[in-house]
C-alpha cells in the first residue's frame, strides 16, 4: 500500500488498520479483485451526521411523500443505504442526542429527560464522564464541528467545546427562533444568541439557511484532513416559521399549518442539498460516511407532521415515536439498497469509529459496517430497548415482534410489526409466552439503568 501524494499522514497503526478494515468492507460487494482496487484508504473517512428535529416519518419524497418534494434527500437516500427500521434511542430531542453522542442508552447514565434551559443549572445536562463521539475523534486527530441544536445542557460545563467540538456555529437550547436573537439581557431560550466557537454573533438571515452556508464552508475549510460534521437542523420543529421562498413552494396546501411544516422540510431539503453539493465540489463523496436521520417522530398536533402508517406520535415508544427516516451513504463502500434490519441511532458513533479504523469503546450501538457489507450477515442487534421517565412506559423489539408497556400501568401489548406496522393488532393474549419472556427481557435491561439525573 501508498499512500496518497499529498495526503497528510494519521498515525501509521491507524493507517494499518483503515486500510485493513475497508479492504474488509469493500471485499463482499466489489467484483474487482483485491488487488486492483484503488489505493486511496489512506485518508480517513469524513463523518458527516445531518439530524433532522422532530420530523414526520412520512414526510420525504423517499418515505413516501406525493406533497413534500425533497429531492436531495432522496437522491442521497437513493445513493444510499436506506433503513427501513432505523430508530432512535428515544422519542424526544435530548436523550436522542445524549445517545447519539455516547453509543449507549441514556438512560444508563441517568439522562432520560430534556434539560431545562438555564446555564447556573450544573445538574441538566449529558454528564461529564460520558465520552462522546466528538472526543474520541478529536483525539484521533479529526476537526469537529456542531452546526445547530446542542440541547445537551446550558451550563458551562456541558459547552459543546468542552464536549469534543473544536468548532460551533450552535445554539445551546432545545430550539430556536428562525429569524431572531436577542444579543443582550436574559433572552429566553428560543431567542439566546447564536455562538459562533463560543461567542455570540447576531443572526442575519434564516436559521436553516444559515445552518447549511456554514456547514458548507466547514467542509471547504476542512478538506484537507478528516473532519466530523455534526449538522444538527431545528426545522422542522416549532416554531412553525418558514422562510417566504419556501413557503411559496406550497401554496397548494390549504392547511396553513401543513403549509408552513412543508416549507420548513423544504429548507430542510435544500440545506441537505448545499451541504452534499459542498461535499461533491470539494472531491470528498467517496471519502465521507454520511448518516441522516430525525431525532424523533413527528409531534402532528404541534407541527403538522405525519407518520403515516406509524402509530402515534413523539414522545411515545410506538412506532411513531422512535422510527425515523435514517439513511446511511459512503459511495464505493456501502451498496446502495434497503436494509431491513432494525438498526438504531447508537450504532453512529461506534459506525463512525469502525469507518475511521479506530476501535470503539464497549458501548450498546454495534458497528454496522460489517453487517452492510457482508452478503448473508446477522442482525446488527437481537433486542432494542426503550424507556422514558424513568419507567414511565417501555418497549423491546426482537425480530419481528415489539413488546409495549404503555403509559399508565396497562398491561403489555405485543405487536407483529412485519404484518402489522401501525400497532393495532395486540397478540399479548395469543402469543402470552412471547410476551412474557420479552416483558421479562425489558425487566432484566431495565434493571441495568439508574434513575433519571434530572
Ligand atoms: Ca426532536
């Protein structure tokens, strides 16, 4: 092997062991031999994450959508792996994003609520001792950068600098205003300035918009060396505020509310579309793992979104509230195709790890590498778990079959979601075995969790 002209040089055990690991990833689908493959694994893969926030699973033109035309987003869902049963960790914003971050349930390390915003609240946020997937690339030596929503705690301990990102152009809340800051008092959460590295700057121009210019000038600053790109969008969650360029898109819908949420995909749409262009111009297509996926299901009462043919909404562990629209992208790596088996949002930081060579740390996500590239793999998982407020309700799929402990005490419900993916059909009584060794599967995992710290 050589390398690249030009190309700076990672430490030559990493070398080594990227080279090894995507010569393994490529063997299963390319029909060239080994040896004639092109030698240009010596730089490490880019990792570029786009998080939509609390986006409708049927609202993309390649989840199904006739009325949202998201045409970025579908070709990169196209040129890509699409999961058909991607899911988060949770059904709402921030321990979706604490497990993101981490790899492991959240709820193992008490963060299981969104913290409130406050920056003297020391307590509200993703707890210090946890590594997260910004560390760990940082010290293998990538350049990271949040472009968006934190929402992992205000104070200044939870900083996203102190958290492994050498650069921000973020806000430190669970949301935001798409047109103004306040730079001076004490704005509400929605209204606190933007921070560009730390600072706060003013905000000229639409948020998304925003979002998108300058995730496109981090790649083309960045192209050099291997970077991560946390590209973490607000829209389309409230408030509902579209750009009017958007919203002229959409004059055929008479909802007024529907209406808006389009125009707000549609941005969504469009950023994906400035930020992959940055990526193609840049000549980094083939050297970039880009992951893209909503950290929730829809909330259709407050943003008028659809999950359709899903089951409820954010906030539940019903389908409607933890599958996603996900997709997976790393040309000449990954074959472009469905992929069936249920994956979940902790599988991106130890995918992103395995992709840059470097070993992951023991945590609940698993590399899925290995299981998209081998032609007859094993499931990457054999259960997935959920649980909020700290016992609240519950759920664990294995296979086909998903149990449910519904809010309120009811008693399990157990859905067949290959037949029956809108969770109609309780088989609890006629499958009561089952039912009763995945009740007993959740009791056990459930047992290995703390109470929420906050
Ligand atoms: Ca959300």
């Amino acid at each position: 092997m050589t390398l690249t002209p030009g190309t700076s040089a990672p430490p030559l055990l990493l070398i080594g062991r990227a080279i090894l690991d995507m010569n393994m990833h490529r063997r299963h689908f390319l029909a060239s031999p080994l040896a004639a493959l092109p030698l240009r694994a010596a730089r490490r893969p880019n990792i570029l994450i786009l998080l939509a926030d609390d986006l409708g699973f049927a609202d993309l033109g390649f989840q199904g959508s006739n009325e949202i035309p998201t045409p970025h987003l579908d070709t990169l869902a196209r040129t890509g792996v699409r999961f058909t049963n991607g899911y988060v960790s949770h059904p709402f914003c921030s321990p979706t994003r604490a497990g993101l971050m981490t790899g492991r349930y959240q709820q193992r390390f008490g963060h299981e609520n969104n913290p409130r915003y406050d920056p003297r609240d020391e307590v509200s946020g993703l707890p210090t001792d946890q590594i997260t997937l910004a560390q760990l690339l940082k010290d293998a030596g990538y350049a990271t950068g949040l472009f968006g929503k934190w929402h992992l705690g205000a104070a200044p301990r939870f900083h996203p600098m102190k958290r492994g990102f050498t650069e921000t152009f973020s806000f430190l809340g669970g949301g935001h205003d798409y047109f103004e800051t306040q730079l001076d008092g004490e704005p509400r959460e929605y209204l606190i300035p933007i921070q560009r590295n730390g600072n706060p700057v003013a905000l000229n121009e639409y948020l998304t918009d925003a979002l998108s210019r300058e995730a496109a000038a981090f790649i083309g600053r960045r192209r050099e060396h291997p970077f991560l790109l946390y590209l973490a969008y607000n829209t389309p969650h409230t408030p509902l505020q579209p750009a009017s360029k958007y919203l002229d898109r959409f004059a055929h819908i008479a909802n007024e509310r529907r209406r808006k949420y389009a125009a707000m995909v549609s941005a969504l749409d469009d950023g994906v579309g400035r930020v992959l262009g940055a990526l193609r111009e840049a000549k980094l297509e083939s050297d970039t793992l880009v992951f893209f996926l909503s950290d929730n299901g829809g909330p259709p009462e407050a943003n008028a979104s659809s999950n359709h043919p899903l089951r409820a909404s954010k906030g539940t562990v019903y389908e409607g509230g933890i599958r996603v629209p996900f997709v997976a992208r790393w040309p000449g790596v990954l074959e472009p195709g469905l992929y069936h088996h249920p994956v979940i949002s902790l599988d991106l930081l130890p995918t992103a790890l395995g992709a840059a060579g470097l070993k992951p740390p023991a945590v609940d996500g698993v590399d899925l590498l290995p299981h998209l590239t081998d032609k007859s793999p094993p499931p990457p998982h054999e259960k997935l778990f959920w649980r909020t407020g700290g016992g609240v309700s519950g759920a664990v799929r294995q296979g086909r079959f998903k149990l449910v402990r519904p809010p309120g005490g009811g008693p399990p419900q157990l859905f067949d979601l290959e037949t029956d993916a809108g969770e109609s059909n309780d088989l609890a009584a006629a499958r009561s075995v089952l039912a009763v060794q995945l009740n007993a599967a959740w009791e056990q995992w459930n047992r290995q969790l703390v109470p929420p710290l906050f």
